[in-house]
C-alpha cells in the first residue's frame, strides 16, 4: 500500500517515431517535432462556449477559449516552436472567430508572432478562411510527415490527424481513469483534442479499430507524464 | 383515517362540524378526535397550522376536513379549492384512492372532484386540469413549480383557499424543501386569502416548519401549532444473541439466524438495512437459512420499478412474509399488515428510527413492536443510544436549510415563464419564503443576472440572454424556447446517471461470448460503479452474483456468476447515513459514565473496560488521540464520534497537515466513530518532543486554507457541483431513456467546474456547490463544530500497541484508497502491464 507521494512531472516523452520522424508526445497535448521546431495542436475547438450560448441556451463559462490559449501559450513559450500548426476544428463554428473576446484575439495575435502559423482546416471550422492571422491550409507536408484534419480513409505512412478526439480508459483496484490520448500505430497517428472543453471517443469504439487494423498503443496523457498503454489495458465505456 | 378505537374521549358534536359529517362519523361508530376539530377550527377562522402527530393518529383525515366542510358547504361548482403536496406521486395517488370512502359517505360525490397531477399524468388530462381543474388536486413540488411557472397560474390559483402540505418534516430538509417553499410563496401572493396545514411527525423544532408555512414578508410569523401527544409507547429491543459480535463489519451474519426465527413467528416482517449492499446481502442470508420457503423479497432504490411494485402489491394482496428494504419504503404508503419492523445495523439517527419504527402496526394506540440488530460492538453501544433517544421520545431531525442559490435560479426563470416581474415584487416575495427570509439583494440580483445571461465576468453572452428586461422596468422570458426548456428540467432531484443490467444469454456459436439482446432487465446501477468494473468481475445485485461482461450502449451485461463465488466486488455507491449529531453525544456520554454501563451487553462492557485499562476513556466533550507502531508503520488513531463524512473530510486535512510537518502520512482510513492515520515516522516521539504539536494539527484553522485546496479537487465537489449545474439549469438534464451517442455530445461538468474555478472562483454556482458541501457531502459545518468543541480537550495517550477502542477503525484499512493514490498511479501500473508484455 506505501505508494510514492509525488510523482516527478515531467514534459519529456521517449521517443517515439514515425515514418522516420522523431515526435515529442507533449503533456499539453501538442506534438512536438524538434527537428522541425514545429508544435502541431488539434481540435482546439475555440469559442465552443459561446457556440452553446448561441444556439441551445446553455450558457457554458466563456472562458474555454481563454483557458485553450493559456494552455498553448506554455508549450510555446517552453518549445519556443518556429511553426505552429493547427490541426483543424480550431473554431467551433464558423462564426467563432467573430465572437472573439478582443484579449483573446490579442492573445493569438502574440502566440502567431514571429513564427510561421498554419490553420489546416476541419469540418467545423471549413468556412473560416481569414481575419484571424496565419495560413490557411488543407494539407502540410512536414519532413516525412503529413498533416491533415481528418484520417484518410485509405491509410497513408506518416499521417498525423486529429478529429476524433480519442480518450482511453483504464479502470483497476475499483478505480477508472479517463484520460485523452495519442493512438499510435507504425503509420499513423491520431492527436487528442487541445480544447479546453472537448469531449472525447473512447479508442476502444470501432472507429479506431478502422484505422489501426493491426491494434495500436495508447499514449494517455496523465497529470505529470505521457503513459503508454497497450490496447488490451484499455477498456470501454 | 380514523380508527375504531379512539384512545381519546368523543366530543360531543362541535359546532364546527355539519350533521352529514357528524352522521358519518357517528355511522362508523367513530368520533372526531381533538386534534381534528381544532384543525378544522384554525381553517374556519382562515388561520394556517401545522398538526405534529405521531403515525397512525388521522393526519390525513384531518387535514382534509376543512376542505371538506368548506366544499360541502358551498354552492356552485368553483374552481380549485385545495392543494396538497406529498414528497411520494405514490403517496398523493394513495390518498386520492383513501378520500373516496369519506367523500361517498358524506355524499359530496359528484359535487366535489377530486385528482391527481404526477410525473406520470397524460398531457392531455394536465391541460385540461388547468382549464377546468378538479376542487382538490393532490400532487408533488415538481409539479407545484410547473404549475405556479404557468402562464394560466394566476387565473388558476386565484380561488385557491388551502394547501396541505404533508410529511412535511421530510420535505423541508432538502433542496426540494427550498422549491416547494418558493412556489408557497407565490401561492401565497396569488392567493391573499389562502391558508396552509402542515402534517408532520414528530420534530426536535416544530417552529422552522411553523415559519414555512406562513409569509416571512413584511414581518415573520409562524402558523399555529396543534400537537398530538404520545401514542402507544413502541415495544422497542435490541436483538440480543448471546454471541460474541465482531469488532467491525455491517454484515451482522450472526444474527441472521435469529431474524430469520422472529420472521417466522410474525405475520409481515420488514427488515431495514442502512444500504443497497448490506440489502443483497441479509437477502441472500435470509434466503440460505429459508428452509421453510417463506415468501421474503427485496426492495430498494436500485431495482427495476416493476419488480418493486410487484413486491409492494404482493405485500398489500398478504402474501409476503419478509421484505428486506432500504430508506425506499421508510416513508409513506403502507402496503400491508406490518407486525414487526427488524432494523439491521447501527440506527445513526433516533428520528430515522422512529420513522421506520412506526412503519410497523399503523394504529396510534397500539405499540408498533421493533428490534434493532447490530452488526458489531460500536453498533451496539449505537443501538443503547438510540433506544434511550425512543424511550425519552427525542429527535434529532436537522435544522432549518438556508435556501439554495441554485434552486433560486430555477425558479426565477420559472417565475419568469408565468409572466413578466418587476425586480422588487419577486425579491419580496422569494423572502416570503422562510429558506430565503434572509436573502441578501446583491445575492438576489447575482442569481438574476445568472439566470439573464450565465453570471459570468465576461459579459460575452448578453444578446443570447434568456430572460431580459423591458422598457417598462419588467422582466420577461426571451422566448418560448427557454420556457420550453424550464420545463424539461424543472425539479431538484438529480439521478446520478444509471445504466440497466440487463442479463445477456450466452451465445452458443462462439463459447464465452454473450449477445447482448434478449435477457432480462433486473434494475439499474451508478454510471459510476459500472465505470470501474471490468470484464469478468463479479457483484452481488438483486439477490444474485453475476459476473459482469462488459457494456453495450448503455446497458450493463451480465450473466449469472458461478454458484458457491465469493463477489469480486465488494461494494456500489448506495445511500449511507452518516450518525447524527445527536445520537453521536448519547454515545459519547454512554462510553464516559461506567455506571451506565450496566445497561449494555456484557461483551460491549467488558470491551469498554479493556480500553480503560490499556489506553483511557475520554469524557463526552474530549477527543482521545491515540499514537503506537504496528508492524513497520506508525499509526495516529481518534474518536470524534461525529460521523464518517465528517471523518473521511477530516482524515484529508490531517493527512495534509501531517505531510507538511514532514511526517510522511501514506493513507487514512474512516467510519462513523473515528478515523486512523498512518505513515513511516514515529508520531508519539514528534508528539512528546514538541509540546503544541497535537493542538496544531487539530487546529480550526485547517478549515481555512487547507479545506479550501483539498475541497476544489475533491471528486465528491465535482459531484456536487453537477448537481447544483443541472438544477440551475446551466447544463440539460439527461432524461431517461435518452441515449448517449457513441461520440460523447455531453459537456463534462468537471471540466466545467475546472474552467470556472481557475477563471472566476466566486462565481454563483460555485457557491452554491461550496454551501453544499459545507453542510451534505463533506459535512464541514459538524467538523468546524467538533473542532471548536475538542480544543484544549485533546487526551493523548502513546501505546505500544493498538488499543481496542482503535482496532474499530483499523479494520477499515484496506477497503478504502489510499492517500496520494492519483491517476498517475492506476496508469503507471497500467503501462508497467505493456512493459511486462514486451519483456515477456
């Protein structure tokens, strides 16, 4: 029963790689790929608060936005990355970046300064196409690496995605763990959701099975590292 | 109803009662009780009251007397008369059936009509009953605040001349209690002229419900009080075996066989457990010792409804012997007979008991027969309290709320569906209501700007704003969309969300697999619960093991576990109820006076004489601090006596302090009577060396800072903050039968709850949360009480050894978590799993 009281936290993953790439599996949730200097973040799902408030009534604090970009803000200040990428969904809708507080639109503003910024585009975001600083792009080839939103249907190596917001689950000794998580196989890898108030899909749904035929690891984001866990670890819903 | 023999002498006709009420009466060979007649006098002279009487003393009746009388007297046909409100859609469908002898007797039928409004009443038959409403209307709070937040409430509520509010004193002790007196307050301003009767059993303060029954607005005032002594004193033991009790454990296997003997030799036992588990388990006891096949069932809150109702007419029909049941049947209807009550485990609270006492033999002047079992030692010094508690007919029921925040907002946006308001009108009539006779206008504005647009700093959400104020000063509800969604998730009772167990049949073309159609639905368990379960564990649930085979949508599948299995699982979340306040002092006093001790079973005495010879007994105001080594670790053992809730608050704030004063804590474990630290450095040794220590780690001030950070990350506030989110309706409720879809839609309040308290910590909800805690979950406001209470009264004992009073609590460790054991723990184990693998 004598546990340790604290584990040490600590930004740093092993390596992990793919399709010839180094990747940092980043505790914020970004991928760090150092020998790009570049910090990919997905599904940031920014102004989901005000989305909520906008159409059903369900007045959510507006703060997710503010919350998201504090978030980022710390990995870009530790990584100092020369790009940033946005793997899509960036926006909760396509009014989002109207609905803008003027700080946090100032605060992207000093996030997007003196680097390259790319906003690749998702299906909730798809319709934003400017004013709100950067490139905008539907695809980006890093290195050996592709970028995209949404995972290709037939599997490409090297591709990085977002969209399905994956969480694992672990449950043992009567307690269940739920945590966002990268799904890693030897060609591709699926992000979690950056966004401070994104749900998430269980990676023992079908969908992943789809894309990882072969199985996958987890990599669980934890309160002070990066876990990961084999597949048959994980349970569902 | 009134009973062939009344205990109390027969008037002769009052005045106040017609000839075809005295006719029926009389016709029975009954005569109206005191009690009765003075209510009915009160109503006559338009004044409200509360009658407080024990069970089986023609509450019922005489709460509708007056109505009655009023209706038989008056001409025409009127709109509606008579409001009554029961905690149970159950109850008020009961009294609806009761009423109709009298009514035919006294030959009101058809002039009088007489209904109920449920949960479960067609739309169709509500909106009929606002266009043209029955004379009585027998219904729910829910149904109250729908019905007030109507935009035909005035014209429907404009005759109303009484409401009778009944189980009033379990009504008033909860959220619940805070929204039904709100939507009084607007009964009351709807209806000048209206009068108020509260039934209410036996209260420690029958002024709070006197205050909730009448305006607090422009002065306070109380309904009158009319009081029914006494009733047969109950024929009350504790179950005594004459074998030895174990320290700790619920279970009180070895009095099993000796209930089973008393449900023999009654016609219609109920045997009440304190939880869902120790409910399966005494089930499956009794049903192992069953040789003779007595019909005996199970009921409790977890149980699919039919199977529940099924067992409730099966108790009406005479044809059970036996039904073990949880708090589920502590309150209102009786479905059968009852001869005996038999309550299993520590009774934690002497009002609880009489309630359940009096669920036996319903006639006042008969002694309802009852017998408490304990499970082990402590519980048996519990159960001499609570028989002393009967005996001296004490209560210990809690005190008045202080009215909800989260339940205000829900009614401000109700009120504001009824018809436009002007700040001040509603702000004086919420203080009408005695839960916010104190509410503060900056409080009341905070909760209306919530309402109007969230609350929040940012003022980001002002052009969605659901109600919005006019050019003429009044409020008004943005559309009929936001009125539409009030109404989906009015109410005050937030289900933690459930999944079905369904029984899966084996599939026989692939061995070891289920599918998942077909089988049986037993009833319903926490999401959270079926959360930490993993395929192939076992629990006990309706009676039976199943082994449990994973989740499909939102069921939970399971098949029957192998016979002979011990369950894997130990326990689910169920209601547990921590030891009052009041029951707790008895106890501490019964412990300090060995005179007294020859009331208890020789083996608690003996045990009691043990303590004070290896360690000490503290005195009724002290705390005893107990420090000694066992087996590599240290340990600090205490007996506050003041409840597990308060324990396990306590057991964190000491843990922290310890962790601070470098003494290296590991865990903490909890009960009712006290709780037991443990770590790697010798506590007695710091204790002796640095005089101050013991007093500093008990200090009031780890109600300050030290609460505040553990309560923010504490899970249960996490729980408590959804509870008060959903109510305010700041997220939907999820209704049943509403399926989740594979991708997650619902916003997770934690996450929620994470964004408000880093970006605006005083926000409304929030305190609403943090008041909840202060006196539900956690329990803080007894801790603060016992703190205040034990300084400079802290006996500190070094042992070399544990003494016996703290082998109680030390039993507990093992079966809870550990301190410090955080996520990162589960999935470092987890990942070790994948190293393991790839090394293997």
């Amino acid at each position: 029963m004598a546990l340790p009281l604290k584990l040490e936290k600590t930004h740093k993953t092993p390596g992990v790689t793919l399709a010839g790439e180094t990747l940092a599996l980043d505790l914020s949730g970004g991928l760090w790929l150092p020998e790009h200097r570049t910090l990919v973040v997905s599904d940031l799902h920014l102004e989901k608060g005000s989305a909520y408030a906008a159409r059903s009534g369900q007045f959510l604090p507006p703060y997710d936005t503010r919350e998201t970009l504090a978030t980022l803000h710390e990995a870009v200040a530790r990584l100092e990355p020369a790009r940033v990428v946005a793997l899509g969904d960036s926006f909760h809708d396509a009014q989002g970046p109207s609905r803008l507080d003027v700080a946090d639109r100032a605060l992207i503003a000093a996030l997007q300064e003196g680097r390259d910024w790319i906003w690749i585009s998702g299906n909730h975001d798809r319709a934003v196409q400017d004013g709100v600083g950067g490139r905008f792009a539907d695809t980006l080839a890093v290195g050996g690496l592709t970028l995209r939103h949404e995972p290709a249907a037939a599997p490409e190596p090297g591709e990085v995605a977002g969209h399905f917001h994956p969480v694992g689950k672990v449950a043992m000794r009567g307690r269940a763990v739920r945590r966002r998580c990268f799904v890693l196989d030897a060609t591709r890898l699926v992000m979690p959701a950056f966004g401070s108030l994104t749900g998430g899909l269980n990676v023992r749904d079908k969908v992943f099975d789809e894309l990882f035929p072969g199985g996958f690891t987890a990599h669980l984001i934890g309160d002070g590292r990066v876990f990961a866990i084999s597949r048959t670890m994980l349970t569902r819903e | 109803m009134p009973k062939k023999r009344s205990p109390l002498p027969s008037l002769p006709d009052s005045p106040a009662l017609p000839a075809a009420f005295a006719q029926w009466f009389a016709a029975r060979g009954w005569a109206p009780r005191p009690h009765q007649l003075a209510l009915l006098a009160a109503a006559q002279a338009g004044r409200s009251a509360l009658l407080v009487a024990p069970t089986g003393a023609g509450k019922t009746l005489a709460g509708f007397l007056p109505t009655l009388v009023e209706l038989a007297e008056r001409a025409g046909t009127g709109g509606l008369h008579t409001l009554y409100i029961s905690p149970l859609k159950a109850l008020a469908v009961d009294i609806a059936r009761n009423l109709e002898a009298p009514v035919a007797g006294i030959g009101l039928e058809p002039r009088v009509r007489i209904e109920t409004r449920t949960g479960d009443t067609p739309s169709h038959k509500r909106s009929r009953q606002v266009a043209r409403p029955p004379h009585i209307l027998l219904t729910t709070p829910e149904q109250l605040a729908l019905l007030v937040a109507h935009r035909e409430a005035a014209e429907l509520f404009s005759g109303l001349k009484r409401v009778v509010l009944d189980e009033l004193h379990a009504l008033v002790t909860s959220k619940r209690g805070d929204l039904l007196s709100l939507g009084l307050a607007r009964l009351h301003r709807l209806a000048p002229g209206l009068a108020t009767t509260g039934l209410s059993a036996t209260v420690r303060e029958p002024d709070a419900l006197r205050r909730y029954l009448v305006p607090q607005v422009p002065a306070p005032a109380m309904a009158d009080l009319i009081t029914v002594a006494g009733g047969a004193r109950a024929d009350l033991h504790m179950l005594e075996t004459g074998r030895t009790l174990p320290l700790a454990g619920h279970t009180a296997w070895q009095s099993m066989p000796a209930v089973y003997d008393l449900i023999r030799r009654h016609k219609l036992v109920l045997v009440f457990v304190n939880t869902r588990l120790q409910a399966e388990y005494t089930f499956q006891e009794l049903w192992n010792l069953n040789d003779d096949g007595l019909p005996i069932a199970l009921h409790h809150g977890s149980l699919d409804a039919t199977q529940r109702r099924k067992v409730e007419a099966a108790m009406a029909a005479g044809v059970l012997r036996a039904v073990v049941c949880t708090a589920t049947l502590d309150l209102g209807i009786d479905w059968g007979d009852v001869d005996l009550v038999i309550n299993i485990g520590a009774p934690k609270g002497a009002s609880r008991i009489m309630q359940r006492i009096g669920r036996a033999n319903h006639r006042m002047d008969e002694p309802s027969k009852a017998y408490l079992v304990p499970a082990n030692r402590f519980e048996m010094l519990e159960c001499r309290a609570a028989l002393d508690a009967v005996e001296a007919a004490a209560q210990d029921t809690p005190d008045p709320r202080i009215g909800a925040l989260d339940v205000l907002a829900q009614h401000v946006l109700g009120m504001a569906c009824a018809g436009p308001f002007s700040e001040d009108d509603l702000y004086d009539e919420v203080r009408a209501a005695s839960p916010y006779a104190d509410l503060t206008r900056d409080d009341f504005l905070l909760v209306l700007d919530y309402v109007a647009t969230g609350g929040y700093a940012l003022r980001a959400y002002e052009r969605f704003a659901k109600i919005l104020r006019g050019p003429d000063g009044l409020w008004r509800v943005r559309d009929a969309r936001t009125a539409q969604q009030y109404r989906m998730n009015v109410g005050t009772i937030v289900e933690s969300t459930t999944v079905k167990v369904r029984l899966a049949r084996r599939n026989r073309t692939k061995p070891g697999s289920v599918l998942p159609a077909g089988g049986r639905v037993l009833g319903e368990i926490e999401e959270d619960f079926a959360e930490t379960l993993t395929v192939g564990d076992t629990f006990l649930f309706a009676g039976e093991i199943l082994r449990f085979e994973g989740l499909h949508e939102d069921e939970a599948l399971v098949t029957r576990g192998p016979p002979g299995t011990d369950p894997a699982i130990p326990s689910y979340a169920g209601s547990k109820f921590p030891l009052s306040t009041f029951l707790a002092a008895r106890v501490r006093a019964l412990i300090a006076d060995p005179f007294e001790w020859d009331r208890l079973p020789a083996q608690v005495a003996d045990y009691l004489v043990q303590q004070r010879r290896r360690s000490v007994l503290p005195g009724p105001r002290d705390l005893l601090v107990e420090t000694f080594p066992r087996a590599n670790r240290y340990y600090l053992a205490c007996f506050p006596f003041e409840g597990r809730l308060a324990h396990q608050t306590l057991g964190m704030l000491l843990t922290r302090r310890l962790e601070r004063a470098g003494m290296r804590p590991l865990g903490f474990a909890a009960n009712d009577y006290g709780l037991a630290v443990f770590g790697t450095r010798d506590l007695s040794e710091r204790i002796g060396r640095e005089p101050g220590f013991l007093d500093g780690l008990f200090a009031e001030d780890m109600l300050g800072d030290d609460l505040e950070e553990w309560l923010d990350e504490s899970a249960m506030m996490k729980r408590t903050f959804r509870q008060c989110a959903v109510i305010a309706g700041l997220i939907e409720r999820r209704h049943p039968g509403q399926r989740k879809t594979g991708r997650q839609v619902t916003i997770s309040t934690d996450l929620i709850y994470d964004v408000l308290r880093k970006h605006q910590p005083g926000h409304l909800l929030l305190r609403a949360a943090r008041q909840d805690a202060a006196t539900g979950l956690l329990d803080v406001a007894r801790l603060g009480m016992m703190l205040a209470r034990i300084q400079g009264r802290i006996i500190h004992k070094a042992l070399d050894r544990v003494s016996p009073l703290a082998v109680n609590v030390m039993l507990e460790i093992g079966r809870e978590r550990v301190y410090g054991e955080g996520a990162d723990e589960i999935l470092a184990e987890a990942e070790a799993a994948l190293l393991d693998e790839a090394l293997a």
